[in-house]
C-alpha cells in the first residue's frame, strides 16, 4: 500500500467514524467511547501525516 493509499484509506475512515458518532444519541455508552479512542487515534496518524483535520473535524472533541 502506498503512502497516499495510506492516507485515503485513513481519512476515509475518519470521515465514516465521525458520522456514527454523531448519530449516536448515548455519548456515554461503551460503543462510542470505543469509538472515540478510535477518532482520536486517527486524528493523531492524519495529522502525522501533515494533514489539516480544520475542514475534516466534524465532531471536534
């Protein structure tokens, strides 16, 4: 996989993420704080990759 392969995969992943946890009504629930863990992991790995998450970052946690 290259590098920009790489870097579509993640940001389509976080683009998906970000929608499920905007429609979920429980913000305390185990499923959405997994989710989370997910959301601020791929923010970390898009931003290691130089990439601004300005227009991107939906949810903004």
């Amino acid at each position: 996989m290259t590098e920009k392969e790489l870097i579509q995969k993640n940001i389509e992943e976080f683009s998906r993420l970000q929608k499920y946890m905007i429609l979920t009504d429980e913000k305390t629930s185990a499923a959405y704080l997994e989710m989370k863990d997910r959301y601020i992991e791929l923010k970390i790995i898009l931003t290691s990759f130089g990439i601004s998450l300005t227009e991107l970052d939906k949810v903004k946690e």
